[in-house]
C-alpha cells in the first residue's frame, strides 16, 4: 500500500467517525423530543444509541488495527526500496572492480607480483559477491520454510577456531580474538553455525574496521551455552536494537549511506537462531562497540 492509499483511508476514517458521532448527536436530540411522548419509542432509540456504540467502538478497534498494518507496510515498503537500492549498488560495485583488474591484465604489461596482486583483488571481489547472493538465497529460503536443521554434536571452542584461522588468513592480519575458558559441546547444523558467524563478524568488519580487534566469544552458564561476536565499533543505538534484526532494516537512508550492506545478514542470524530454538540480542559491549549474543539451550 502505497502513501497516497494511507491517506485516502485516513480521510474516510475520520469521515466516517465524524459521520457517526454527528447521527449519535440527533439521534439524542431526538430521543429527548420524543421521550416526553412515548416511552416505547424512547426506549427503542437507547437500544439503538447503545448498538451504534458498540458499533462504533469495533470500528475504531478496526480502524487502529488497519492503521498499525498499513504503518507496518509502509516501513517494509521502504526497507524494501532501500534493500534494492543497495542490491544494485553492491551488484555493479565488485563486477566494476573486476572488470577493471582484468582490463588491466590485459592492456598493460606488468610484473608477475602486480598480476598476482590484481588476480588477488579480483578473487576477493568475487567471494564479496558470492556471500551477498547466499544472503539472498538463504533469506528467500528461510521465508518459504526451505531450509531444514540437520543438527550434529560440535566442539564449539574448536569450531571457533577454525573461523578465527580462516578470517585472519583471508585478512592477513591478526584481528580476530578468541576468547573461550571451556570444552562446549552443541548440538547444531553446522553450515547453519558458520552462517551465524560469518554474518556477525561481516557486520563487525564493516562497522568495527579492520583496525580493531573483533572477539569471538563462548561461555557456558547453568543449562544455557552463549556465544557471539563482540567489536569495538560504534555500536547500535538503543532505538535500534530490535530493529537491526527485521528484514531489510539498515539504519539511516541509502541514498546517502555510506556503509556497504543489503539488510540481510543480521536478519538471517536471527531466523537461524531462531530455527535452533536460541535466541539472540544486542548489547552494549565495553568500553565501546556492540555485542551480538546468541542463547542456546543446552540440551538442544
């Protein structure tokens, strides 16, 4: 539903309302006319006052649900426009990039080292773009119920791990921290688990920097295992921290925003833990940043 929709349908509310409370206001007039005349016909007009007030209160009722979905339509709708405003952005920015690489290659003569460098970049812009079209897909999957949790028994610490080692190879730096104090044993879909991870770290790179630590964390209390990914960016705002989870929602306007992203890698995180029977929330992180926490039962 579009704006110009909402407010024809605001206008008729409101006419309607007035309509209502403009009879009701006769119809009293009326009533006291009459009563001095016949009791039954005054008798009659309360029992009908009284039905066009519960009427009109079920109609308010109606009319405020409708109001929260059309508000709630209106806010996908733009999420919406953002998210292929972006899609299109990050589409062309890796294509453009590669391109010119091999342009390059091609036209120019350079050393082995300098083509090695360019093939490298080039490489790189294509798994940005592969982990964007996975995003995609795994979100049009979780929407339409098609994926499915084929859980397995993971050494969690070791898990973690092996995505320290990989995002710090694939980085070159050693900006990846891994803070963990016990063996954990979880019960979950492993493609699934590294999903989760990459998303949050990803979310941490383009927000933290690459200039900063990022942790990646685990811990076990009572009958729960936690677990997440901590940096030292500059956090989401308290109005935000619900809202970073729901489809397409990326904070400010993407005409004018600078940070790179579709709305799509928290959101998948959220329906994952949620698959897992988990739930997942964003803190504050000390002494700055965000910390992206994930809670799971220990039996699952």
């Amino acid at each position: 539903m579009n704006r110009r929709t909402a407010i024809i349908f605001y206008i008729l509310s409101v006419y309607v309302v007035v309509q209502f409370v403009w009879w009701g206001y006769h119809l009293i007039e009326l009533t006291e006319e009459v009563s001095q005349e016949s009791a039954q016909v005054s008798k009659r007009v309360t029992m009908i006052i009284g039905e066009g007030a519960v009427f009109l209160l079920l109609l308010l009722i109606g009319i405020w649900q409708i109001r929260r979905s059309i508000r709630k339509e209106l806010k996908l709708s733009e999420r919406q426009n953002n998210f292929l405003l972006s899609v299109t952005h990050e589409l062309k920015t890796p294509l453009a990039a590669n391109k010119l690489y091999l342009q390059t290659v091609l036209k120019r003569d350079l050393s082995k080292d300098q083509i090695s460098d360019l093939l490298k970049k080039s490489i790189d812009e294509n798994v940005r773009l592969e982990r964007m079209i996975d995003n995609i897909l795994n979100a049009s999957r979780l929407e339409n119920n098609r994926l499915t949790l084929e859980k397995e028994t993971i050494d969690l610490n070791d898990f973690m791990s092996s995505i320290q080692q990989k995002y710090n190879s694939l980085l070159d730096a050693e900006i990846l921290e891994l803070d963990s104090d016990t063996t954990i044993k979880i019960s979950a879909d492993r493609f699934m688990l590294e999903t989760i991870f990459s998303n949050l770290i990803e979310n941490a790179l383009k927000y933290a920097g690459k200039d900063q630590p990022i942790t990646i964390w685990s811990k076990k209390s009572d009958s729960e295992i936690l677990f997440g990914v901590k940096d030292l960016g500059p956090g989401v705002s308290k109005d935000f921290k619900n809202d970073v989870f729901k489809k397409f929602f990326r904070i400010g306007n993407e005409e004018v925003r600078t940070q790179k992203g579709t709305g799509l890698g928290l959101f998948i995180v959220s329906e994952l833990v949620r698959m897992h029977g988990g739930t997942i929330t964003c803190e504050d992180n000390v002494p700055n940043g965000a910390n992206f926490k994930i809670t799971m039962s220990d039996g699952n």
